[in-house]
C-alpha cells in the first residue's frame, strides 16, 4: 500500500483530495492512500506546499520524494532535511495561465492600448503601434515558465531576448547570462517581463542602475516575484519618466497594504497575484506522474538540482 500524505494549507484539501485520487488510479495504482496525516515510517511521498506546517523531513524512512506544489522552491531549498528528490510543479495549467496573462500584457503596452481605453472623450490621435517585430521584448528567467513566455512571445513575431544567471538556449531568443549579460539583455529591452526564482542573488535585479540601463519609455512586468524589484528605484524611474508604466503582480508584502505607494502612483497597475496558479486538476496528473515514474526507476520530472542552488 503506498501512502502519500498530503502536506500543506488544510483549506487546500478539499481541492486536491478528489484530483489526486482519480490521477494516481488513472496511472495505474489500486493499492494507495492519499491522507493529510500518517505515521511518518508508513510515508512515501509528501505532495508538499511551503507553507504547510511540515519542516522537518528527516524521520520519513520509507520516504522516496518530495513533489512540491509550487513551482518556486527557493523557500525549501536550503532544507538540510530534505536527502530525498525535491521536484517542483510545472503543470500545464501554471504554464498556460502565466503565458496567457504575460502575453495579454505584453500587448496591452506594445498595441498603447491604455490611452483608447482611459483616453479623453473626443481626443483623436491615430498613432500606430510599431509592427512586433521591431519591438523587443526581454524575458529575465528562463526556466519552464520564462522559457514558455519568451515562445508564445517569439511566435507573435516580436524580437525576442532572454537572460539567466546561467547559460541558456532557446531556438530564435537571444540568450543573455551572467551580470554583463544582463546588462546587454536591458539596454533594448522596451517591455521587460521578470519571471526569476527569488534567492540571494536575484533580488533587486531591476534596481537604479539596471532601470537606467532600459531604453527611456519601457515597461516592466512582474509577474514572478516581489524582491526582484527595488521598489524605491522602481517609482523614482517612474516618477522621472524612464519607465513609463509598471503591471505588478507580486509584492513583497501581500497583500499589498492599503498605504502602498504602488496603489496610487499613476503608472502603476496592480494585480492580486494571480499571474497564473497551479490547477489542481493538472497538478494531480504530475504528481501522479511522478509517482508511476519513482516507483518504475524512470526519471522525475522537474527535479530540482540542489547542488547548482536552484
């Protein structure tokens, strides 16, 4: 009988009860349970969030992995008591929602949507937007959903660049790494979308000199995580021109308080974090995935490499 204990918020159960025992059935298994508490020597899997009460893995000797909810890791990461595979969720429901939502803004700022939809009653200015593939877009991350959103991007015909702390290739982006590269990837980068894991070293990467580095007039969209944005240097750029608007879906503190100066700056749009979520429907086919691949010796999907620190 395998036993997989669910471990995260207890008001996330009664989602991922159903879709978890129709997905691991329909891989396979008839002798299994999916249970929210087990004697920790009876585990096999944890399907596991950040914030469930859960931290210390260490007493789980039939343990065989951890298939984590969330696509972002760094908060586990560092666990010392996790010596089992650690794999994050990239199901294609996070996938297609985040491509969708940065695309949909991508758009808004290239076609200048916003001045038709708020623009003055009667005020006729018929400027055309340039044609995609003279406008760049620069993706900063690319993993699963950076790498999906710079393809979607791509396809629509804009120029399409990219950077990662490490070397990356994707057919037709052209890739940027390290701190020079980031410094190349900005300097064309008229709509730049973050979608960085939040660590030590990706935090603040737009800040006064990186903002400084875009070309006068961009846009900036995050839809990954709040520290990646000095928010100080974010509304000076603002304030004095050198980006002209921001769609901001993560925040350091959230929700983001009623006093935040992103709530009434003008050029500023705020979204309730919800860029894109995981689907427990799909969610439940990774996991159960995961499972038919750990219990045949098949390689996992998404599995983190801890040793190159995410």
């Amino acid at each position: 009988m395998l036993t997989i204990l669910f471990a995260a918020r207890p008001d996330s159960w009664g989602e991922y009860e159903a879709p978890l025992n129709r997905a691991i059935a329909a891989a396979g298994f008839t002798e299994f349970r999916v249970v929210t508490d087990a004697p920790p020597d009876e585990v096999d899997y944890i399907v596991y969030a950040p914030n469930s009460d859960l931290q210390n893995f260490s007493g789980f000797p039939r343990l065989k992995a951890i298939l984590s909810l969330w696509a972002g890791v760094e908060k586990i990461i560092g666990n010392p008591t996790i010596t089992v595979p650690l794999c994050r969720m990239v199901d294609t429901g996070l996938r297609e929602g985040m491509r969708e939502w940065v695309t949909g803004h991508v758009l808004r700022y290239h076609l200048g949507m916003d001045a038709h939809i708020t623009g003055a009653p009667g005020l006729w200015d018929p400027v055309a937007p340039p044609l995609a593939r003279n406008r760049t877009v620069a993706i900063l991350g690319l993993g699963e959903l950076g790498t999906a959103c710079a393809e979607t991007i791509l396809a629509l015909g804009f120029n399409v660049t990219g950077w990662s702390r490490s070397p990356k290739s994707i057919p037709g982006v052209t890739c940027f790494h390290g701190e020079d590269g980031l410094m190349d990837c900005l300097s064309s980068a008229e709509i730049v979308v973050l979608l960085l894991p939040d660590t030590p070293a990706t935090q603040n990467t737009l800040n006064a000199r990186t903002l400084a580095a875009m070309p006068r007039g961009a846009f900036v969209i995050n839809p990954g995580r709040g520290p990646l944005i000095d928010d100080d240097a974010l509304l000076a750029a603002l304030d004095n021109g050198q980006i002209a608007h921001a769609t901001l879906d993560v925040f350091r503190v959230e929700p983001l308080p009623a006093a935040h100066p992103y709530w009434h700056h003008p050029q500023v749009t705020v979204t309730p974090h919800i860029a894109s979520e995981t689907r427990p429907e799909t969610a439940a086919e990774v996991i159960a995935e995961n499972i038919r691949r750990s219990q045949s010796g098949a390689p996992l999907l998404h599995l983190v490499d801890r040793s190159a620190g995410y």
